[in-house]
C-alpha cells in the first residue's frame, strides 16, 4: 500500500508552491488535482498519472465521495500518491473528508501546507492584513445563501474580513455586513486570479459592492477573493488614520 500526500498547491503560481510540495511531486507515481491548479504545477510531476478531480461552482464536477475513492483505489495500486489541492488544504479543501476515507482504509497519509489566497491577495496588494492601530483580527469566511444573523455579526466584528467564495454572492453580503452594522464607506478590495497572469485586482467601498457595482466586473471563469476592512484602504489614508490615533492617544 501507498502513501497519500495531501499537498496545498498555493494562490496559483506553479512557483509558489513549497519546496517540499515540489519535490514530492517529483517522485509521484499519481497526482489528482484540483481544476483551478496551474498547468505549469503539472510540469513538477512529469512521471506521474494525472487525474483531474476539481469542483468548479457552477459545473460539471465530481463528487467528493468518488474523490475519496480515487485518492484510496491509488493508494492501493501506487506508491506515491499526491492530492494536490489549491491554497492550503486545510482551508476551505474538504481535506477533512478525504483524510477520513484515508483512515477509514488504513491509508498513511501527511498532509503539506500551501499559501493561502488570502495572503498571496494581502501580498500582492501590498496590505497588510493586519496592521497596527487598524487591524487586529482577521476572519476568513465563506457565504451561506442562509446565514443566520449570528454568524453575520461575529462576521462583521472582525477588523479585516476575507470572503472565499464570494463572487456570486458579494452584493448579498455587503448588505448583510452594512445591515449589522458595518459602514457602506468600509474598504473593499477584490483580487481575481492571484498571482497568475491572469491576475487583477478592483477597489471599491461595500456600499458600492452592495448596489451590485462588482458584478459587471468579475470574471465568472476565474476565482476571486473579497476582501473587507480598513486595512485595504489606500496605505496614504491608513498611514493617515494611524498617526491621528497616536496624537489623540498622546493627548
């Protein structure tokens, strides 16, 4: 029996995955990958069988179980076998589904971390997620089309707020972010295929998302990130609000 590596492929480039990712793919007998991997991360396993097992919101895709029964069926035929899943598969990757179908077989498994869409969008935006005297929480958040007013609240409390997930949904949930209380002039940054070629970026304010004003924007093909809070405001405005802090405070 095999060896299962759940690997997180990182934001998009095939260059921001890890070293040790790299190098396990370089020994893969198998590697089933997410739809949204990079082609150039393929080229890191150029003996490896490749399987195409990625969710796409809107499409075709396989179900999670049949995923689970791939990832062990390989185990059972090869030796080294890589689960290469966007971002970090620990976030938002189902990870904790496919580890159990892993256990439940008796497969060895190890799972190695990836950069996360939200850091790659913070770095290529040059924001700092947190930021002192503005941001010091952080939530990193996927929408229910049901959220209970809950949820949307503690949401809303986190000084800067990260949506996975979020495209079709973002004027829903500017509203529903502004209706607990968070003000329309908040900042709003969106980042569209991180770190690819592909990559752009929007800025807007949630009021602005809340009207819809995004939406002609997005690309529905590409994932994207919504990003909420004070510290995506221009560095100018927020360098600004950091130094009127001090004064008041010295004061």
């Amino acid at each position: 029996m095999g060896k299962v590596y759940l690997i997180g492929a990182g934001p998009g480039a095939a260059d921001l995955i890890t070293v040790r990712g790299m190098r396990l793919l370089e020994q893969a007998d198998v590697v089933l990958h997410d739809a949204l991997i990079e082609p150039a991360m393929l080229d890191y396993a150029p003996n490896a069988k490749r399987i195409a097992v990625g969710k796409r919101c809107g499409q075709r895709s396989t179900a999670q179980h049949f995923i689970n029964k791939q990832i062990v069926d390989a185990a059972l035929e090869h030796g080294l076998v890589v689960r290469l899943k966007g971002g970090d598969p620990m976030l938002f990757g189902r990870a904790d589904e496919e580890m159990r179908a892993l256990e439940a077989a008796g497969v060895e498994y190890e799972v190695v971390p990836g950069i996360t869409a939200a850091l790659a969008s913070a770095a290529t935006l040059k924001r700092s997620l947190t930021l002192r005297g503005v941001s010091r929480s952080v939530a990193l958040a996927t929408h229910s089309r049901a959220p209970d007013s809950e949820t949307i609240r503690e949401q809303a409390q986190a000084d800067s707020l990260v949506f996975y997930m979020g495209r079709d949904s973002a004027p829903e949930i500017a509203q529903q972010l502004i209706d607990a209380g968070r003000p329309g002039a908040t900042p709003v940054a969106i980042v569209e295929a991180c770190s690819t070629v592909r990559e752009r970026s929007l800025t807007l304010t949630l009021a602005q998302m809340a009207l819809g004003e995004a939406q002609e924007w997005l690309d529905p093909s590409q994932p994207s990130l919504l990003m909420i809070g004070e510290a995506f405001r221009e560095r100018a405005s927020v360098e600004l609000k950091v130094q009127l802090k001090g004064m008041q405070a010295a004061a």
